[in-house]
C-alpha cells in the first residue's frame, strides 16, 4: 500500500496508475467550512487495491474516504461525502478539529 505523501501530485499518479491499467478513484475537497486539515482543492487518488496517494483530510477519515473509493470503483457512481464535528462518523474516524468538510469521489474512466 502506498502512503500518504504531499510531495507527488495525485492526480498525476491517477493518470500514471490507469495508464498501467488499474481501476482508479479520485477524492476531492470540494468545500470546507472552520478549521479544516486541508483546503479545497485537494485530491486523494485510490486503487482497486487500496493504494492511495494525497490526502483529503491530514490523515482524519481517510480510511472512510478509502472505503467509498472503492465502492465507487466497484460501482461506478459517484458519491458526495460530508465530515464534520454533528456527523457522528467524523467524530468515530478522527474529524474532531471542529470544521467539516464536503468530498466528491468519482472513478476514473
């Protein structure tokens, strides 16, 4: 499984990973509200496998967001996901920084 790193460009290792012929989601920050761990505009790239590069939250729900990647991957639709600190999943992944945060995961055809 690939780590979390803020130095390579997800979406560049989405594009290399379908070029090798995997089945790729991607996860984005489409709106923040208080103090959330990362802006919008941020992505986190995810395998069929589980491999993962980026972050959507400083490492709070990634492991949330990682699960409906491959939901979508394996579905095909996209999903809207909303974090925050009344969303008693948030508080259950770690989103305890009292923002919130709305995701966009979409597969990568």
């Amino acid at each position: 499984m690939t780590g979390t790193s803020f130095d390579l460009d997800p979406l560049m290792t989405a594009e290399a990973w379908r070029e090798e012929g995997r089945d790729v989601a991607i996860a984005t920050v489409i709106e923040t509200w208080g103090s959330a761990p990362r802006p919008a505009g941020s992505h986190l790239a995810v395998d069929r496998d589980g491999n993962f590069e980026g972050s959507v939250s400083g490492g709070c729900v990634e492991g949330a967001v990682i699960a409906e990647a491959l939901d979508v991957i394996a579905e095909g639709n996209a999903k809207m996901l909303e974090f925050g600190v009344a969303d008693e999943t948030a508080w259950r992944v770690g989103l305890s920084c009292g923002g919130r945060i709305r995701v966009y995961v979409e597969r990568l055809d």
